[in-house]
C-alpha cells in the first residue's frame, strides 16, 4: 500500500489546527510554521482551538543494564575493528569493501550502527510491548495499556522478510565532496545500510488483538534507548508517527535477525521493521506503541526527517517517508588495480520505490557506460548485487561510477537537490581508485 505521504500530512495539519492532534515535545510555533507550508492556514491565522498535551507512556522494561562500549564514547556493545567499521560519535558505518564474498544478507558483525545515544541491554524475559491510546477499543491510557511479552510474540504466526535498513542520512558526506554544500548531521558515506532477514510477527496481527479501532489514524513505537539531548533540551526518547494504513500494511515486529535473536545493537529483544522507509521509521528497543484516533507528532517528524533548505517549502517538506535509489561499490576508495589486468568490480544497487531493474558501471568518469550483470533477482524492499569486468589500461587516477534504474523508472541523477539535514542523497557517486603498472 503506497501512502501519499503529502496529503496525508495537509490532512493531519488540517486535524491539529482544529484541535484534533497531540504533539509530543513539539512546539505550537513549529507547527504553525508546517500548517503554512502545507497551505492548511495563512501566516495571519489564529491559534488552533486546542492542541492536546502529550502523555507519556509507562517504562516497558526495569532500566537497561550499561552498554559495554569497545570503542570509547561510542555507547555500542558490538567490537567494532577498524577493518570493518568507520566509527562516527555513537554511530559506527560499515565499510563497503568488508561487505564484498558476504552474500545477500549483510553479517550481524558488519551491520550498521545508528544510534541516537547508547545501546541498551534489555533482558528478554523482563521485557514487554505496551499499546496504548485512544485508537484502541476502550481507549486505554498508559496505566491499562494492552501487553504483550517476546513469549507472546513468539506464539503468533510469523513472517520472513529480507529488507534493507537505510538511514535517511546515507551519502550525505557526498552533498559536501561532491556538490560543494554544507548540510549538517553524521558524515556518512555509503555506509549507513545494511539487508539482513528478519523474522517477526505482523503488527497488524498485534494490533487488531490489542483492540485496534477503525476510527485509529497515528501510531507511535517509541524506543527504550535514553532521552535524546539535544541543545541541551530533552526530546524524550525516540518516537516517530506513523500511518496506521502503512503499520497495517507490511511492518514487522522483528525479533530475529539473520535466524538468530537481534544483537543488542540492533533492537534485542524486537524492533519495529517498516520495509523501504527511511530508518528512523524502524525504532530499535521498541517499548510501548501510542495508538490514537488523531493525529500524533514528535521531533522526528517535525524539526527533523523532513528536508529544508532553499530549493524546499520554508517550512520543509512533509515527512521522509521511503528511501532513494542508490548504488555502491565493494572496494574501499581510492583502491589500486594493476593495468592490463582483468579485474572484476562488484557492487549493489537498492531503491525504496520498487526493485533495481538495472545498473550500468562506468571506468572512465562516465564517458561511457557498460551494463552490468545482476546476481540477485529483482525484489521490493531488499539490494541487488551485480559485478562487471575491467581491464584498465594506463597508471593513472581513474574514477568508477555505478547507477540503477529501478521498476518505479527512477534513475539515479548526476546531482541531488541540497537540503540543509543532507537527507535521501540519490546521485551517482564518483568512486575513486588508482591504477598502477602491473608488476
């Protein structure tokens, strides 16, 4: 089911500005601001008639035990040798050249890392999954939330998915390098995806069990990861909205990651799991689920995760909701190869919009373009790999270019749009390598 993301936000607006909304650690003025580019109300319109206040829901869970941390400062659990990551702050990026001989799925060891503080360490047994709001039959608040236990989710039919996990973020060190602007947030390079199977149960199994109304609009996973600071101010921990016609769709909650329980690192003991969207739709350490029959706003769908900038609304776009296309090589930059050798590059392509239909691989800056050859058949929500041969013929510096066209009719641009986040890089990037005499 393909949610238009934009209408749905004018219409969500539209609630709030009669007074139909809740809006959790979001200011009055940042919304007014929104409702204006959305065209809901003009700059000289009044307050709304009323904006409930947030709620907070129950902890889920005893607090975490402390993260083992590897790396100083990172606050992740998992080791992270150089090798195979590029620590940034609490983030940890995977290196594209460790990902290459792995096969479809990416390792657990190799996974990205994207957190907003530290990881927790949640007992499985203790933990539980609270749904709350007034979307469900009886309109519970958070103290007479509907719970459930991992053992209860493990009683319910389960699904397999092979999907991708992309930060909204990836690429956008590119914006920079390549483009010549200044976005802020973490400086990613391609790193910042990572496709694994997982397994978990349908949430829309779980919701309809929990009392799901037809008169629900929002839903709001929130994590159990510390209060994010930001400024100096306390956002809570991390939430975002989502639509109840997408949760009852596709999302999973997952509790298997590549057939084995998930790493700490990435959710243990579930996660939510929503299929092509930006990352941060995929809270990890999922402890309780807001369900409402209006509509529901937090930071992450407000202040961030929509794009600002100047070729943007002043006020930004609706929501981020599904990724972009993009293309990376398995060679770590500026690698060598031997002229007069054939070598054989390979890489993987992925969209959020529908499967990679194809991907041409350029050696010389993007003069010309060879058809690469597909590993992978083409799927919805997953990467595909690909390889090509080259036998370069010079010493010198060279660049190497890969694009996908995917089944939406997407092609990969030679630039993308600036946004001031640095959000949804889609354009080609120039890989750069050296060739050298052979020996």
């Amino acid at each position: 089911m393909r949610i238009d993301e934009s209408a749905y936000d004018r219409h969500r607006l539209g609630q709030w500005l009669a007074g139909e909304a809740r809006a959790e650690g979001v200011s009055r003025r940042t919304l007014l601001r929104l409702a204006v580019a959305a065209g809901v109300v003009t700059a000289s319109a009044g307050r709304p008639a009323r904006a409930t206040a947030g709620t907070t829901a129950p902890a889920s869970a005893p607090s975490p035990a402390p993260a083992a941390d590897p790396v100083p400062g990172s606050g992740i659990v998992k080791p992270l040798p150089p090798e195979l990551f590029t620590i940034r702050g609490t983030n940890a990026e995977t290196n594209w050249a460790t990902l290459r001989g792995t096969g479809f799925h990416t390792p657990a060891d190799r996974f990205f890392v994207r957190n907003h503080t530290s990881t927790p360490r949640i007992d499985a047994d203790d933990w539980r999954l609270r749904l709350w709001g007034s979307g469900l039959r009886g309109a519970p608040g958070p103290d007479r939330a509907v719970e459930f236990g991992l053992r209860d989710l493990r009683r319910l039919p389960s699904v397999t998915l092979d999907a991708f996990v992309e930060c909204a973020g990836n690429g956008r060190s590119y914006f920079t390098s390549q483009q010549g602007a200044t976005v802020t947030g973490t400086a990613w390079t391609l790193g910042a995806i990572g496709t694994a199977r997982w397994r978990g149960v349908p949430l829309a199994a779980v919701l309809r069990l929990a009392g799901l109304t037809r008169s629900a609009v929002d839903l709001q996973p929130r994590g159990l990861d510390d209060e994010y600071v930001a400024d100096g101010v306390s956002l809570g921990r991390v939430r975002r909205p989502l639509p109840v016609a997408k949760a009852l769709d596709d999302v999973i909650l997952a509790y298997e990651m590549n057939g084995e329980p998930l790493p700490y690192d990435h959710g243990h003991p579930v996660r939510v799991l929503v299929p092509s969207w930006v990352g941060i739709s995929s809270i990890k350490w999922v402890g309780d689920i807001e369900v409402a029959d209006q509509p529901l706003y937090s930071p992450w769908n407000t202040d961030f995760y929509r794009l600002f900038g100047p070729a943007h609304p002043p006020e930004g776009s609706a929501p981020l909701t599904r990724q972009t296309l993009k293309s990376a090589f398995e060679t770590g930059a500026g690698a060598t190869f031997a002229a007069g050798v054939e070598h054989r590059l390979t890489g993987r392509s992925w969209s959020g919009a529908g499967a990679v239909r194809q991907v041409e691989v350029s050696t010389d800056g993007g003069a010309t373009w060879l058809r690469a050859d597909l590993h992978d058949r083409p799927r919805a929500h997953a990467w595909s790999r690909w390889s090509v041969p080259w036998r370069p013929t010079a010493p010198g510096p060279a660049a190497l270019l890969a694009r996908a066209t995917d089944t939406a009719g997407r092609v990969q641009p030679d630039t993308t749009t600036p946004n001031t986040q640095g959000y949804l890089f889609d354009a080609v990037v120039r890989h750069p390598v050296t060739v050298v005499a052979p020996v």
